[in-house]
C-alpha cells in the first residue's frame, strides 16, 4: 500500500467527520429545517453510488480509494419526492419549536421544562392543547395550580400546529454553521423583502 496515502489519511481523519451533506428533496427543498437535513458525506456518497441522489454541489476536499478520487458531497437532492409528513408527532423538541424556544409565561430562553396549563391534578391532559414550554421558576411559581390563580399569563393560547407551519418554524434557527453551498437552497421560497 502506498504510504503516502496512509499518511495523508490518518494525518486529517477528523476533518472528513465535518463535510455534511444538505439534503433536498426533490423539489429541490430541505427535508427539514430544524434539525436541518444533513447526511454524513459517507452516506452521501453511497447515495450516489446507489443511484438514489445527484450530486449539486461539493466540497474542495476529496476522498480515495485506490483506484478512485471523489470530491465530497455538500448538497445532494433526492430522486424521489419523499412526501413530508401532515401529522405532527407531540414530542418535546417539537413543542419547544412551536413556542420558539421561550418560556410560554415571560419569554426567557434558555433551559426549558413543559407544563401543563390545566394541571393534571385537575384533570389536565398531556397534549398539544394543553402544554406549553415553561422555565424552570415560572413552572415552579405556577405549581398545580389553575393559571387564573398565578398571576401569570400566556404568550399565545396552546395549540396543535401544522406540519408546515412548524418547518417554517425551523428556518428561525438555522444550525451554528452554515456552509456557502447550502445558502442557495436554504431560503430560496422564502418571501423577499421590499
């Protein structure tokens, strides 16, 4: 085996960890927004491979094999539309994506916990019309008690959101970093400003 290879390969292995690739669907849009779509450049690769994306743009860096060069993947679309789903799942992280990540009572960010508007003590239920994000001391300033005996008041009254409506939720918090070739698809459909 050629040594310089092996060299080149274990002098920068951490650095191929961090070439992801965006996912697009078919009609050249995200997947999802928050967490943003994103592949490992290796599954992007075998995509390809598998004939089930094209490749759109890539990154400078390339990987070898002994008898092939392929430049890394940063932005694939898929071949087939992938439907996005109507049904939203009640789940944690998508209740804080509905409440923008503040608590639903003052509007501070930050570490969150959910709550029950009517408790369940009362017999409250755990759902989309009854839970919102909730910091820790007004969680705690609220107890089991009806809201009316609080003091405290909602942001905005709990309920179910839409499956787009939550994606256009995400595009409010794009990840740490995002790489030029992705900023074109990105925010494409969104509404230019005057």
């Amino acid at each position: 085996m050629d040594g310089d290879f092996r060299a080149e390969f274990t002098r920068h292995p951490a650095a191929l960890k961090h070439h992801p690739a965006l996912v697009l669907n078919a009609d050249y849009r995200p997947l999802s927004y928050y967490p943003l779509s994103l592949w490992p450049w290796q599954e992007a690769v075998k995509a390809k491979w598998l004939d089930r994306v094209e490749i759109v743009a890539e990154y400078d860096e390339v990987v070898r094999s002994p008898s092939t060069v392929i430049r890394i993947p940063s932005v694939v679309v898929l071949k087939d539309y992938v439907k996005p789903q109507k049904r939203v799942a009640f789940t944690r992280f998508n209740l804080f994506l509905r409440d923008e990540f503040r608590c639903q009572y003052c509007g501070a960010k930050g570490d969150l916990t959910f709550d029950h508007v009517v408790p369940r003590a009362a017999g409250g239920v755990t759902s989309w019309q009854n839970v919102v994000a909730a910091c820790s001391p007004c969680n705690l300033r609220k107890g089991s008690r009806p809201l009316h005996r609080t003091g405290l008041a909602l942001r905005k009254p709990p309920r179910q959101p839409a499956a787009e409506e939550l994606r256009n939720m995400g595009r409010k918090f794009p990840p740490g970093h995002l790489h030029e070739s992705w900023m074109d698809f990105l925010y494409w459909d969104a509404e230019l400003e005057a």
